[in-house]
C-alpha cells in the first residue's frame, strides 16, 4: 500500500507542478491563439493526474483537505473542457450532465460538513463552505447554460474561462497549503487557503465582462 501511496503522490506532485506553471503561462499571456491551446492543453493533462491521484491519495489516507481539491479542480477542468467541446458540437449532454449533478452533491456535502466545522469552532469549516458555495455558483451557471437558456451568446467561452482559472486556483490553493510550513509563520493557515481565490476571482470577473 505504501508503494502505491508513494506512485500517486508522485503523480500528483508531477501533474499539480505542470498543472501551476502552464496553468499561469496561460493567465499571464494572450488568449486564443495556437500556443494557447497547446498549453492549456498540456494543462487539462495535468490537472486531470492531479486531481484523479489526489482522490485516490485521500482513499488511501483520509484527508479532506486532498479530497475536496480534487473533487473541486476535476470538476473545474472537466467541465471547462466540455464547454470547449460544446462550442466545437463534439461533447456529450449526458456527460455535461453527469459532471454537473456530480458537484451539485459534492458541494452541498462541502457546506454541510463546513457548517458542523463551525459550530464545532473548527475555522477549517469557513474554506469547505467557500469552496462549497463556489462549486453551487458554478453548477447553478451550468444548469441555465444546459438549458439554453442564458442570456450570454457566447456563454461556452466565459465558462470555459472561469473554470480553467478556477481549476488554476485549486491547483495554487494546495500548493500554498502544503508548503506553508515554508513561509513566515506569523501568516494564518487560513490565509493559505482563501488567498488564491481572494485575489483571482477579481480576475475571473473582470474577464468575464470583457468577452
């Protein structure tokens, strides 16, 4: 078992790593063109090893911390890709879906979990319901896009946008949280956890109005 530990978190380091540098390659230059779509594909790749390992890390050794990143980056990337894919008429409704239903459970269970957190006085509970309630914003927006009934023309290309930063900031969230033993110890581990999304969800919005 150990072994088996040892060839995911191997995994998983290698995909999260390639997944943070092409994943920012991608924020910080233009959008669209053909390097692009050869980075953001080589993103897709390695947030996906990232994500499915980090699952099977926490099977192995229960972390809620490793389980919710995964659910929340696979579901950030997957449906980014599909909504890529619907632009192009080459996905799959059923499996659009599918992703869909899937986070909807997983967030509500996030939030849940989060609010007994609290109660208990456990502050970890305020990052399962943050990261809960974004996943529940995200599937809110993919029910009236399933739906067709959104009233943005090019929905396809905001979506797809957002997920791929939001898949990017899941991958930067678990970065900064299991390094912080690395950095000044005056900073609070909650910091850690909100800081990516705190400062790249302006961005995201930003963005969003702009295409």
């Amino acid at each position: 078992m150990n072994t088996i530990f040892k060839v995911f978190l191997i995994l998983h380091i290698v995909g999260g790593s390639a997944g943070l540098l092409t994943g920012m390659l991608n924020i910080l230059r233009k959008k669209g063109d053909k390097n692009h779509k050869l980075v953001g594909k080589i993103f897709l790749i390695s947030m996906l090893i990232a994500g499915v390992s980090s699952l099977i890390l926490a099977s192995i050794h229960p972390n809620y911390f490793l389980f919710m990143v995964g659910v929340f980056t696979l579901y950030m990337v997957a449906s980014g890709q599909l909504y890529l894919k619907r632009h192009n008429n080459t996905t799959s409704k059923r499996l659009e879906w599918t992703i869909t239903t899937l986070m909807l459970l997983a967030g509500i269970l996030f939030v849940c979990i989060g609010i007994v957190a609290l109660a208990k006085t456990n502050l970890f509970g305020l990052v399962l319901v943050t990261f809960g309630c974004l996943g529940l914003l995200f599937v809110r927006q993919d029910i009236i896009n399933h739906k067709e009934k959104s009233a943005i023309k090019n929905n396809w290309l905001v979506a797809h946008l957002q997920r791929m930063t939001g898949g990017f900031i899941a991958a930067l969230t678990a970065f900064l949280v299991v390094n912080e033993t690395y950095f000044p110890e005056q900073i609070p581990s909650l910091l850690y956890w909100l800081l990516p999304t705190i400062v790249l969800t302006p961005l995201i919005i930003k963005w969003s109005g702009k295409y």
